[in-house]
C-alpha cells in the first residue's frame, strides 16, 4: 500500500488531499469495496469519472471529507473537484507515475476535502488536480523523508494553526 498527501493554496478554494493506493486484492481494494457498501449520511462515496460511463483507471474512490451542504457545494465536489482529479489519475499512469500494472489492477481511495464556502470552480478544478498529482508522486516515491520528517517537526504547524515555539 502507497500512502500519500497534499494541501494545494489557501481559503476557501484550497485543495486537501490523501491518496491510499494499492492492488484490487489488498487493503485498499477492500477498503474501496466497503466505502461503497455503507455510505453515511451526508458523505456519499463515488467512483471517478472522466465523463458519464468513461471511469477513471485505475479505478479512484472519491471519499469527501466534507459532509456535503448545498447545491454549490455538492457542484464543486462532484465537478470540478472530481474532474480534476480524474485528470490527475490519468496523467499519473500515462507518465510512469503510476506503474502501468496499476491501471487494471489497482484501485486508489482519494480522501478530498471541499470547503464549504468554495466559490471558483476553475480554482477547485487546478487545485484538486495539482494536489491529486502531488499526493500520488508522493505515495509512489514513500515521501516524505526522514529528513523532511524532522525538519517539519522542528517547525511545526499548518494553515490552521502555528504552535508559538
């Protein structure tokens, strides 16, 4: 199993990602199986999809970590947010991001959060897109390395909160 994130921009129309991926057979491929059997209210997970019957390979769970809240809400997370994403899967296989054996054999579970007030549907779209590309390139590559490990430690904090050291 590949785990990878990545947080693209700032405010509403930013962009949080955290991929698992891995063969159909594994714990992913049986994570993907049970999302789809027990959605919960408000978080309706969905397969990709680069247009109506035309899904994304290899196959992606969309798992939104945002309850869904009104129409332009759920707009921005069904359009933009996934087709940017699709768009990411896609690149990733076509240049050897992805290995090709993945594109029938794995599955990958992207956990994407859409804020609330998101209000740029082109910005959702590039910004889902870079941070999907991102967090595959980083599952694939197990980043990040120790040494980013501990100098992140050394200067804790996020665009939520910076811990005053």
């Amino acid at each position: 199993m590949y785990i990878g994130e990545a947080f693209v921009s700032r405010g509403p129309n930013a962009a949080h990602i955290n991929v698992f991926i891995g063969p159909k057979d594994g714990p992913v491929g049986t994570a993907v199986a049970s999302s789809v059997a027990a959605p919960r209210m408000g978080y309706i997970p969905f397969m990709v999809i680069h247009k109506p019957n035309v899904p994304v390979k290899p196959a992606t769970l969309f798992s939104a970590k945002a309850d869904l809240r009104g129409d332009t809400h759920s707009n921005m997370t069904w359009g933009p947010a996934q087709a940017g994403i699709a768009r990411a899967v896609y690149e990733c296989v076509q240049e050897g991001i992805l290995p090709q054996e993945a594109e029938n054999n794995w599955v990958i579970i992207a956990g994407v959060w859409v804020n609330w007030e998101a209000d740029d549907a082109d910005l959702i779209y590039s910004h889902n897109h870079e941070a999907m590309r991102l967090a595959i390139t980083r599952a694939m590559n197990h980043s990040p390395s120790k040494e980013e490990t501990k100098a992140a430690n050394d200067d804790p904090g996020n665009p939520f909160y910076t811990p005053k050291l």
